[in-house]
C-alpha cells in the first residue's frame, strides 16, 4: 500500500463537497503535495477559487454552462483521462455514489493509487475494484476512518498480504436519531437527519448514518479492503466516535485506533503514508474525552443496516442494487418526497423484486444500478 516518498501530485475528484474540501485543508498544511487536477460537479464558483490557488493544469466539471476565465487557463477533460494522466500520482476519490466506479476503474487500469472515499463503489462492484487493482498494479488506501483504523490495527502484524484475526468490529456513532424511539422515526424531517451527533459530512453520508445504511456498505467495503469473510466483521455502537473501530486477534488480544472524529486524520494518513506528518486536526485528549462507551445494535431501530447485510451475504448483484436504491430514496427523502421510513421500504421492495445475477460483469452491474434506480423512482408514482 505504499506511494513514493517524493512530492505527490493529486488529482481531487468531487474536489467541491465535503472530502475534496477537506483533502485540500490537509494539501494547505502539508508540505510535499502538488494539485495537478480537480474536478466538480456543478458548483463552478467554489471550483474556480480552488483552481485560482492550486494552479492545476487539468480540472473537469459536469456544468456546461460558460465557464470563467480561472477555468479557461488549464486543460478541461474527462475523469477518465485525469486519473490516467501520467502527470498523477494519487488520486482521491471524494465523489457520492456511482460516479465514482468508472474514474476508480481507470486510475487503478493506469496503476495508480487511489485513496478511495466514496463506499458505494466498493459496495456496487467490490469484486471488479480489487480485480482490476491486482491485475494492473493500482493501489487502494482507505480513507474512511472505520476502515483507516482497521488498516492502522493490522499495520506491522505478520500475514500475508492480511494477518489471522478473530474478527474486526466496525464502530457506529447511531447517527441523529440514536436516541429515539423506531415508531418515531416516520415523522423526522430532512433538516433533522442531517445534524449528525459527532461528525460534519456530506448529506448523502449523513443521512446513511441516520440509517446505518452506512455501515452496512463499510461491512461489505472492509470484507473488500482487507479480504477478510463477512461472518468476521462485525458492528458496535459507540456514541463518542472516538475509538474508529477495532481488530480483535485470535490470541485474545484488541487492538483500537483512537482519535478525534475529524475525516482529515484519516485522509492525511492515505495522503502520506507510510509517514505520519503533523495534522491540522487537534489530537485526541483521554483526560478531558470522557467515557467511552459500546453497545450492541437494535436492527428494529436500524433496519437499513439488517438490508445491506443481507444484500452483502446474498452477493452477485444485490449489493449494486442496495447502493442505487440507497441513493435514490436518500434524495427522494431530501427532497421532501418519501418519509424517513420510505428509504428502507424502497430499499426493501427493490431487493425484493430483483433477478441476481451471481457473478457480474461490469455491464450487469451498471445494469442492475439503472434497474434499481428506475425501480424507485416509478415506485414513487404508482
């Protein structure tokens, strides 16, 4: 998992949302970083102030309308071609569901290391992503910081390329609505799934954590990331969000990665491994943190999380259905459309109603993620 110890040029992808922000923070307080491209969706604005300080020479941004001067002075072209530049040595995928699979594809075709951000890639096409980095050499850093903790906890154990474990436990905050009770749940509001207890993220994240959606697509990323079976992964509450998650061994013995719930910690340690270099994050204070505290999953009041884990047992294409349904009812509950619940219930309906394909290609994957998306959106005007 390593890249040369040399200035590291970057290509940002989603370089205007929540990763792509904070990726640039850590860019401003690290030496050894060269911007080489960014790319946003469609907020032009924020993306030209990112270019008039980096200077890259290459960006890409989904908005056709005229674009500034700032925009003019460097190359515009496709993520494809920006991942496979020679010009790229890393490039961090910030980007929200499946625009993130074919630009995560061609950066790994190209060899490249890729310090992946974006869950849903892993969750739609695991088995492709990990595939295509083995054959042609590319290289994926976790960034999430429940699967940066576990890659910190096996670090320097002896296996290979992974260490015999017990089973790792992934830690979940219980997001904005941990502490009401499930016949509540269908009547909060958007704007109340989106102040996350712990942690400030992007919306579609934020309301995946209200869901535990979330972590059931970290389950079947880690089952990817590391190789390990589903059956040794598990899920523990832990409100504090300090202890990121944990890798218990077969000798008895837990090892725990602590720190404050802050995602450019994760993002610098993929940015600069194998160093550690000083963070902008403040470092995590145990005399003033106060307890810390575990518990066990209510999947009633988490029924998302029961879905994705089933999804991810029932493998072939269920999971890029889980993640394409997942993501349009998130925006159909933004959006005022379907209550909270709704997001389960159309989630649900389109596993139900779906033919597996058991071992996908590239095309059956993309296929049962547009069948899926149809699916929940013509539910909605039946």
């Amino acid at each position: 998992m390593g890249v040369s110890a040399s200035v590291k040029r970057l290509a940002v992808l989603g370089s205007t949302g929540s990763i792509g922000r904070q990726t640039l923070d850590i860019v401003r307080s690290t030496p050894g970083f060269e911007i080489v491209g960014l790319a946003a969706g469609r907020n032009v604005d924020l993306l030209t102030q990112q270019m008039a300080e980096f200077h890259p020479a290459m960006f890409s941004v989904a908005e056709d309308r005229a674009l500034p001067g700032t925009l003019r002075c460097a190359e515009r072209v496709s993520l494809e071609a920006m991942v496979a530049s020679p010009d790229v040595d890393l490039v961090v995928v910030g980007t929200v569901g499946m625009a993130g699979l074919a630009p995560t594809l061609a950066a790994l075709k190209a060899g490249k290391a890729v310090a992946l951000a974006n869950k849903e890639v892993f969750v739609m096409a695991g088995r492709l992503v990990t595939e295509t980095a083995r054959r042609y050499g590319g290289t994926l850093l976790p960034v999430d910081s429940e699967h940066s903790a576990i890659w910190q906890c096996l670090l320097g154990e002896a296996g290979d390329p992974w260490p015999a474990i017990d089973r790792i436990i992934l830690t979940a905050s219980g997001g904005a609505f941990r502490d009401l009770p499930a016949s509540a749940l269908a009547a909060v509001t958007p704007a109340e799934a989106l102040h996350h207890p712990t942690w400030r993220m992007g919306q579609k994240i934020t309301v995946d954590c209200a869901t535990l959606m979330n972590k059931g697509f970290e389950v079947i990323e880690a089952h990817w990331l590391f190789g390990y079976p589903l059956s040794q992964i598990d899920v523990m509450l832990h409100r504090e969000s300090i202890v990121h998650s944990l890798v218990a061994f077969p000798d008895g013995s837990v090892k725990a990665q602590l720190g404050t719930p802050d995602m450019r910690a994760p993002l610098q340690f993929a940015l600069t491994y194998p160093q550690r270099a000083p963070s902008p994050v403040a470092a995590l204070d145990l005399l003033t943190a106060g307890p810390l505290t575990f518990a066990a999953v209510d999947y009633d009041q988490y029924p998302c999380l029961k879905l994705a884990l089933q999804a991810a047992h029932a493998g072939g294409t269920y999971p890029a259905v889980l993640s394409a349904a997942d993501e349009e009812a998130v925006q159909l509950f933004l959006h005022g459309r379907i209550a909270f619940t709704g997001i389960h219930q159309r989630v649900d309906e389109a596993l139900q109603r779906h033919e597996s394909i058991l071992d996908p290609t590239l095309d059956d994957v993309l296929e049962a993620d547009a069948w899926a998306r149809r699916h929940v959106t013509l539910s909605l005007a039946v």
